[in-house]
C-alpha cells in the first residue's frame, strides 16, 4: 500500500467530510497515510488502486445476490458500454432508441442542481465523456462493487485530469454517505441488477437533502417479448433481480419518500427523474 497520490489525495480531502465510518457509522472521517480513517473508531478504509474500499465493514456481500460484473463480463460491459455505436448493437434487443438515449442523460446531468452527488452503481460512467456535468459539478462520489470496473473508471478519471471525483467500492444498501448531504444521486441502468430495491431507495433518501433530486434509467420486464426472453435469461443466474417492471421500480422508490416525474419509456428502458415528497412526511 502505498501513500495516495496527490490525484487522489485532493479528491479524498473534499470528499472525506461527506463519508461516514461503514463500522460506526459515525465520522468524521480524515485523511490516513493508506486512504481514510474513522476518528471515532479509528477503523481505517485502504485506497487500493486509487479505488477507495469501504466494502470490508458493511453488509455481507453475498446474502442477497448482487453480483457485480468481474472478469470477461466486466470487460464486455465496459467496451459495449463506451461509445453510442457499440451499444447500438443490443438496440434491437433492448428495443433502445440509443441516439434518443445519449440525447436524453447528458441533458438530465445537465439540468441537476450544483453540489456533491452520488452516481450507484456507477459501471463505467458511460455519460463521462457525453455530460458536462462531469466537469462543472461535484464533487461526484462514484460507488459500485465492481473492482474491475472501478479501476477501469479511475484509470479514466486520472487521463481526463477530474480531480473532484473519487471512485469508492461499497454496497448499496450501506452506503457510505453523512445522512443529508448529497444534492443528487444518479443510477444509470444499474437498479435492475439490486435485489433489494427497498433498501436502496431508503438509502437514496438517507443519502439526499431536502432538495436533492434523482436520476436514473434502468432494464424493465415491460419491453417487447425479446426483450423479456433476454431479461430472463439474465434473471435465471442472479444477474437481474425478479422486481424489475416499472410499477416495481416506482413502487419501492414512492415507499420511502420519492415522487417520480420525467418518465421516459424507451423500449424496455424506463428513465425518470425523482424528488422528495415532502407532503409524504
């Protein structure tokens, strides 16, 4: 292990104050020689390939079938998922208007308030390079469980030279974040492989402030039949969790507090947009 580069070192100072300890979930959390350190608890997370790993102190991973994409998939998914034309090669599958699709996010980025925000799970941050968002707003606390795809994000963070972005493997359903403090949270189809979206979105609103904003796209049971034949198959081994139609979806998120708007149904896409309900108490 070696001491943070200062790359990482300027991310890890802004970021710290928005983290919780993953052990006491107390903070705050300082700057340590190997990544961040709880001054409650003094229980330490390692940066490990510029990836900071607060993973080792919260849920077990393996008790509710997430399954992040590692090895010959993740590397798949990062080359499908990098530029528009490769991923118009599962369109047809997915019935995705992909044009309508990259026209769609970055303006959606674009449209959320300034301040700290929280992309789960992150993949590859396909919009990086496609959102100026990325440039202009943060700071962005990226989190997946993904080692692979993590180091490939923090590969191109370090080219692009974006200091304000820290990529952080932790789960979902624990994440790492001071109650209250993220103005967004953005998950780019990704909520379709969480098994317990209740959790998630409890844990999207412990995360958000008063005035924070959602969004998100996501796979639905609601495409044509290739599509659902295809979501299946991927349902078969755990990669995408049973709740994964649009009523599911909106239900889990309405149930702790959000109010879906902006809903686009692309195919067997759904993006939406989401803001706290606060007539819901």
């Amino acid at each position: 292990m070696t001491v943070p580069d200062s790359h990482f070192a300027e991310a890890l100072a802004e970021i710290a104050p928005l983290l919780r300890c993953q052990s006491c979930f107390r903070g705050p959390l300082s700057i340590a020689p190997d990544g961040l350190a709880c001054s409650s608890c003094a229980y330490e997370f390692p940066l490990v390939d510029g990836i900071l790993d607060m993973s080792g102190a919260g849920p077990r991973l393996d008790d509710v079938g997430d399954k992040p994409y590692e090895g010959r998939w993740a590397n798949f998914y990062d080359w499908l998922m990098s530029r528009p034309s490769r991923q118009r090669l599962d369109a047809g599958l997915l019935g995705l208007d992909v044009s309508r699709y990259y026209a769609e996010m970055p303006a959606r980025l674009g449209a959320l308030g300034e301040g700290p925000t929280l992309e789960v799970p992150c993949g590859n941050v396909p919009f990086l390079d496609y959102a100026e968002a990325y440039r202009r707003n943060g700071p962005w606390i990226f989190v997946d469980l993904s080692w692979e795809l993590l180091r490939r994000l923090t590969a191109r963070l370090a080219e692009r030279g974006l200091r304000r972005h820290l990529a952080v493997r932790a789960d979902v359903r624990s994440l790492p974040v001071v109650d209250g403090r993220m103005r967004n949270v953005v998950s780019m189809f990704g909520l379709h492989c969480f098994h317990d979206k209740a959790t998630v979105f409890a844990e999207f609103r412990r995360c958000l402030r008063p005035e924070g904003a959602v969004v998100a796209s996501t796979l639905t049971t609601d495409g044509h039949a290739i599509s659902r034949f295809y979501h299946r198959l991927s349902q078969s081994d755990g990669t995408f969790a049973s709740d994964n139609s649009t009523t599911d979806v909106c239900s889990a998120a309405q149930g702790h507090g959000f109010r879906i708007g902006d809903e686009l149904r692309l195919g067997s896409a759904y993006v939406f947009g989401a803001g706290v309900a606060h007539d819901a108490g």
